[in-house]
C-alpha cells in the first residue's frame, strides 16, 4: 500500500456467506488533491460506504466522470473504471453474489449493469440510516464485521425462487475450460435459451460476455499477481493467441494490456494481493458463492 494507507478484508459470518462475498475496508489519510488515481477491474456488484468529508468521483469505461453517491450500489461492471479523487477518508463495502443480488434486488442485473447509484433508491432509507450511523461511530476496522454480520442479514431473509437455477449458473461461469454453453446449459437442465434470459437478469449481461469476463479477468489478475516481467504463458489456455488475448483487454479494459500494466496502481495491486489471501479468490467476480475460507 501507499504511505498513511491501510486495507481490510473480513469474512462474512456463515449465514450472510451464499450471498455476501466479502467484507472490505479502506483508510486513507492521503489528501485528495495530491492522491492518486487508481483502477478498478471489472466485477461483481458492490456495496460501498464513502466516509470521506470529500466527493470522490469515478469514469467508468468511455463515460464522462461521475460523482459517487455516498452510499452507492454499484452494478456488476464489464468495463474498468478509474476513480478520482479517491484520497483521504475510510470507505467501508462488500461485494455480493449473484443469489445475494437477486434477493436483494431482483431481476434488474440488466438495468443496473456498468453503473453505480444511490443505494437509499433501492433499500429501506431507515434501515439505512442506521447502519451508516453505526459505522460512523465504529472504530471503522475490526468493528466492522460485527456491525455488518448484524445488519445484514435483514436484508436477505427473503428468498428469491430462482436460486437454484441462478446458482448453478454461478458455477457454471466460473468453471474454467467451458466453451460449447448448449450443451452446458443442457446439463444443468435447461434450455439454451433459458440460460441467456436468467443470465441477462440476474447477472446483468449475456452468458458469452461473462465467460469472456471470467477468462480475462484470471488472466489480468494471473498477471498483475505475477509482476514483471509479465509471462504471458500464465494467461487462461483458452488464449489461442496474443490478438485474441489483447481483443479481450480493449473490450474490459479499454487499452491494450500491456499499457495496463504500466500503469501504476499500488490500491489494485494490494487489494488483489490481500483478498487473495483471506478470501482465496483475488477478486469477487471469480469467487465461488459461500466458499470464502473461514
């Protein structure tokens, strides 16, 4: 991490495991106006808490900038951001899976997608109020985790009908080597076309583009976890070439990944080093529903 910044990651208890991923907290005594910016890969959907007496602003893919709400929901992204103004103050989320987002928001993955809103638009605002309260109050660091295991469990104790199916979708995305979805999707027992609609709007986006995002995303982050100098020869197999690789980067990343790469960007870097190490898995988006180690 950069001097006067600090980085936690919890596990969520038990109960809150099959639909929060992971509990994180970041605090920075970096001003704002000197702070760097740093980027974000694409991911699941998060939920963040801006503790900070600044605004922070985030350019998600080709967008203009954009002011973050201070409680934001942030949809399940396919395209890199680059958040501005990120210096100074604690930021406090969790990241959910696909069964925790559609108990918590239904079928609106698609409407969400590749954007981030207020979170008072689509939850109790009282319910609210009293968790930010709570975590203004905190130590913002080891209370953390208890406050959240406390709170949100209110949030998901409305089962969703489909999770079933939307679970074994989550698995199906994140087994490596799948490449022919008809016949995937007919050993999960249903139809073809029945996996593109339920993955459309519980997922946010088109299984394809998700099995292109899982396969990219193990390989930024094979390489990024590698350092230099970068060995392509850890990039997912289903590479058959470099273009096809770079094809990829321009589509999540918007550049090329070797220009990627040299960016600096110490906040991603720590954040894949650490999650990785509680959590097993270095990103969300390639975590396993419920299996975060204890």
């Amino acid at each position: 991490m950069l001097p006067h910044t600090a980085l936690r990651y919890e596990i969520p208890c038990a109960a809150l495991r099959p639909f929060v991923a992971d509990y994180h907290v970041l605090d920075s005594e970096i001003s704002p106006e000197t702070g760097p910016s740093e980027w974000m890969l694409p991911n699941s959907p998060a939920v963040r808490f801006i503790l900070a007496d600044h605004s922070m602003a985030l350019t998600l893919g080709a967008n203009d900038p954009e002011t973050i709400p201070r409680v934001a929901l942030y949809g399940t992204t396919s395209r890199a951001a680059e958040m501005l103004h990120g210096g100074g103050g604690v930021t406090i989320g969790f990241n959910l899976t696909a069964v925790g987002f559609a108990r918590l928001f239904g079928a609106n993955a698609t409407k969400l997608r590749d954007r981030v809103v207020p979170l008072e638009d689509l939850v109790d605002p009282e319910w609210l109020r009293t968790v930010l309260s709570r975590l203004r109050e905190s130590d913002r660091g080891p209370a953390v985790k208890g406050i959240l295991d406390r709170a949100l469990p209110q949030l998901f104790s409305n089962p969703h009908p489909l999770e079933a199916e939307i679970q074994r979708i989550a698995d199906l995305l994140l087994r490596p080597g799948v490449v022919n979805l008809a016949d995937e999707a007919v050993a999960l027992g249903m139809s073809p076309r029945r996996l593109e609609r339920l993955s459309s709007r519980f997922f946010g986006f088109p299984p394809k583009l998700l099995l292109r995002r899982a396969r990219f995303l193990r390989s930024i982050v094979a390489l990024k976890l590698a350092g230099p100098p970068y060995d392509l020869s850890v990039i997912d197999p289903a590479y058959h070439d470099q273009p096809h690789f770079i094809r990829d980067a321009h589509r999540f990343l918007g550049m090329t990944p070797t220009r990627f790469l040299k960016i600096g960007t110490p906040y991603l870097d720590s954040v894949l080093r650490a999650r990785a190490i509680v959590h097993g898995a270095a990103i969300a988006a390639l975590a396993p529903s419920g299996k975060s180690r204890s």
